[in-house]
C-alpha cells in the first residue's frame, strides 16, 4: 500500500483526504497561514528605508515630524502618482502582517492626495510604514516604494481597523 507524509505533522497518511500533502483540515489550514505569513516577511522584508542624502537631511532634521514626512513623500512621488496610502505592522507583535490607511470610511477613495500633500496623521501608532503611491485610476506604483518612519497617532485610528489589502476601489472588496 501507497503511503504519503504530511506536509506539516510528517503523520502517515493512509486515506488521502483532504489531499495527499496533509493528513487533515487542520494541517491544510496550518500550512497555508504558515505560506501567508512567509509571504508577509518577504514583503516587508523587500521593501527597504528611504536614504536621502547628508544634505537633504539637514534640511530634514530642522523641521517637524508631520511635515517633514510630508515633503518627503512629495519629493519622492512618481510622476502621475495622485495618492498615496502607506501600511505598518502591529506594534508589539511578532506578526509581519501589514494593515492600510487610510481606509474608505478615513478617506474615500482610502487615498491620502498629493498636490498638495495631505500629511501622513491620520495613523494608528508611532511606527515604521511603507509607503506606496496610487495613480488617478488607483493602481498602484511598484516604484518607488519605501519605507518611513512616521509620528502621527490619532486616537480614534486603531490598527485592527486598517486594510489588509493594499488595493483600493472596486478590487479590495
Ligand atoms: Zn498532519
């Protein structure tokens, strides 16, 4: 008689079901959470700090936290970008899952504009955030794409309530 492993507890398996790779429902549904947060490191792990230059951070350093994160994602804005959402992580947690503002009930279309820049306040916590920027159909740039630390905090912004999904409009459901 064939025999096959599982994937996640390495238990014979001596009736396929629900597959041949895990023994239960319970190791499928480990396994594909242990795939999602792998794909959750890779990402944030991708994506590296802003650098800017000794002169432009002197620049930087006399200013205020908000604005300074302000001209900064105006600087680096790609041409046609309109908006920008930027992401971060729980603070505290171990996990690398990355939640969206703002969101559509913040700032529909969830988008902070550009021209002017909107600053980057309305956030759940002090921490470090990627920054990705949406053109006028609201796809979004692959580049530049960086991260940056922003100070802003407002009470009634909780990280649970942001985006799992970077996508905004009609594809984020
Ligand atoms: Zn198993």
């Amino acid at each position: 008689m064939m025999y096959y492993y599982c994937e996640r507890c390495n238990r014979a398996i001596k009736k396929p079901y629900p597959s041949k790779k895990y023994c239960s429902v319970g190791c499928r549904e480990n396994s594909r959470q242990l795939r999602v947060e792998e794909q959750e490191i890779q990402f944030w792990n991708s994506i590296k700090p802003l650098v800017v230059t000794a002169d432009e951070q002197q620049v930087l350093d006399q200013m205020d936290p908000a604005p300074r994160a302000g001209l900064v994602i105006e600087r680096m804005a790609p041409s046609g970008a309109v908006g920008y959402r930027v992401g971060c992580r729980r603070i505290g947690s171990e996990a690398y899952t990355v939640h969206w503002f703002p969101t559509a009930r913040q700032r529909p279309p969830s988008l902070f504009k550009l021209n002017p820049v909107e600053l980057p306040l309305e956030i759940p916590c002090p921490a470090e955030y990627v920054v990705v920027y949406f053109d006028a159909s609201g796809r979004p740039f692959a580049t530049p794409c960086f991260k940056l630390f922003l100070r802003g905090r407002v009470i009634s912004v909780n990280w649970s309530d942001g985006d799992r999904r970077l996508l905004i409009g009609r594809s984020s459901a």
